[in-house]
C-alpha cells in the first residue's frame, strides 16, 4: 500500500468549530437524543461517517474531519450515547457505566440507515476505538452495509497486558459479585504525563482535548466502570467467535498503532486475516490515539486511507 506522507497542516484551529459544521439532535428509537453534526463539503466525493472511541467528542477530531472535507467529502457522525454531547447515563457521573454495546449497534444501524438514505454514495464509514468495535459487530452480527470501512486502533480485544483474558474476565465477575459493577475500574489521574502517552506523542493535541473539557466540562467522561469491562470483554468474545468475521465482505482498511496499550494489536492482526477484503496497516511508533497522534505517524495514517478510500470507494 503506497503511504505518501501528506504535508502537515499547521494551520487548522484545533479549538474551534470550523465554519459550516452544524450541530442537531438525533433521537433514537427508544428517544435517547444524541448530538449530531455534519458538515457538507462542495465537492462531489461522496459521503463519510466518523464514529470515536470511549469517552470521546467530536472536538477531538476536527483537525481529521478538515482533512476529509478538504477532500470533498461531506462528513457527519454523532457522540455516542452516554458520552460527548449526548447526556449521561445518570447525570453527573463520573464513570463511564455500560452493560452492554448493544444498544450503540443499534444506535449506528438507525443512524446510518437514515444517513444512506439522504446522502449521495460512496458511503464510508471510519471508525476508532470502541467505534470500530461496535461498527464491525453491526456489520458481523447485523449485516451493516457500506462501501468501505476503515478501523483506527479499533478496540476488539483489550490489551489486559500480562494478565490473562479468563483471568481478567474473572476479575470482572468478581467485581460485579461484590456490588462494584457500576464504579471505576481504576483512578484516573489527568495530570500523570503517563496518560497522554498512552494516547499520543502529541501534547498539543492532548491539550487540545483538555482544553475543550474546561470549555464545556458535560463532555468530560471518567474511567471505564467494571461493567463497562465486562461489555468490552463480552463484545470480544463475540467477535471472536468462528465464521463472524467471515462474513464481511466490504473492504476493510485497519489501522493499527504499534505502541497502542489500551487495545490487542493481536487480535487487529487476527481480523485482518479473517476479513475477506481486508488491509492492515501497522505504526510502528503510534500510540492509541493515531488521528491525533505527532504528524510522523498522523499523516502517513491519513495517508493510507485516502489511498484505500480511493481505490476501493472512489467517487461515483
């Protein structure tokens, strides 16, 4: 796969909401109101979707939305439910509570479903994290249909480092046994400098993200709870299992960062050779989160999917 290295952008206000992006809210079918946002391009490229990651908003990504408007593509996406934009579980938690990814599979296939219908093809979808999570599954379990699908450091396994998966499954059960399913698995401690480089080598763009938090702190999520981890491990053992994957055939670009320690890299390479139409691409140096990452590992990141978009979504 070609990698021509774009030439960085220094130019993009990171802080600020870029002229012509507009924000609405989408209800799903049980009423939860998300916040949405598009922003439509003049050019004719088609139609692209970004879906984040856990705790994530779409603030952390305009400098990659710029980059595919830029391109001709109209873009649009929502904050999930529970996160971002779109409300809490129970207001004011700090905790990011869930027992199940379920319903954010249902939430993408309504969402896309009304997406196709009033937008002009290709369509694409280009998810990161827990996003390419729930996006393959709906495409595995649900028959989710696109032209193409690009997963960023997708999250199908938790890199559990030196602890065994029955064992952190284990360890799950036995929290929630004990009544502590709904509290944070761990302390989370924004000021650790260890943090930002689970994320990024980037500390603009990590004090981007900070930055956005103080300006509208509804957008700020605390650590994982211990049922959200049983949902994570739950939706990889799902993933998992034979003839799921197989049965994707739409391309499929996965983007893996080589230094990533929230996500198994293994289990990326495992999809890839399960997808029929798939293509992996590993950073060697990237940390989790590569769409905000140092411009040496972003821009050959944007790169590569341009290229792929290109080839296996080119404009109608």
């Amino acid at each position: 796969m070609p990698l021509d290295v774009l030439p960085a952008d220094s130019i993009f206000d990171r802080r600020r909401h870029p002229d012509g992006m507009r924000f609405w809210t989408w209800e799903a079918a049980d009423g939860w109101a998300h916040r949405a946002w598009r922003w439509d391009a003049a050019g004719r490229r088609g139609s692209l979707l970004f879906q984040s990651g856990r705790a994530d908003f779409i603030e952390k990504y305009l400098e990659a939305c710029d980059h595919w408007h830029g391109r001709g593509w109209s873009a649009e996406g929502f904050d999930w439910r529970g996160q971002g934009g779109s409300g809490r579980f129970v207001p004011g938690a700090w905790a990011d509570d869930r027992l199940s990814f379920d319903p954010l599979i249902d939430d993408l296939l309504a969402f896309v479903e009304a997406w196709k219908a009033r937008t002009p093809g290709p369509h694409v979808l280009v998810a990161h994290s827990m996003g390419g999570h729930v996006a393959l599954r709906a495409c595995a379990e649900r028959g989710l249909r696109l032209d193409a699908l690009v997963l960023v450091a997708p999250m199908l396994a938790l890199n559990t480092r030196r602890i065994p998966a029955p064992l952190a499954r284990a360890m799950v059960r036995s929290a929630k046994l004990l009544g502590l399913g709904h509290r944070a698995a761990w302390r989370d401690n924004l000021n650790d400098p260890r943090r930002q480089f689970r994320l990024t080598a980037s500390r603009e763009r990590y004090e981007d993200s900070q930055w956005w938090k103080r300006q509208q702190p509804g957008l700020a999520l605390g650590p994982p709870s211990w049922n959200w981890l049983g949902a994570a491990l739950a939706g990889a053992a799902r993933i998992a299992r034979p003839h799921t994957l197989e049965a994707v055939t739409m391309p499929v670009l996965l983007e893996a960062a080589g230094l990533d320690v929230l996500v198994d890299n293994g289990a990326i390479a495992q999809a890839a050779r399960r997808l029929p139409g798939a293509e992996l691409l590993t950073l060697p140096a990237a940390r989790h989160e590569v769409l905000r990452e140092a411009d040496d590992n972003r821009l050959p990141a944007l790169a590569a999917i341009d290229d792929f978009l290109d080839r296996k979504a080119p404009a109608l």
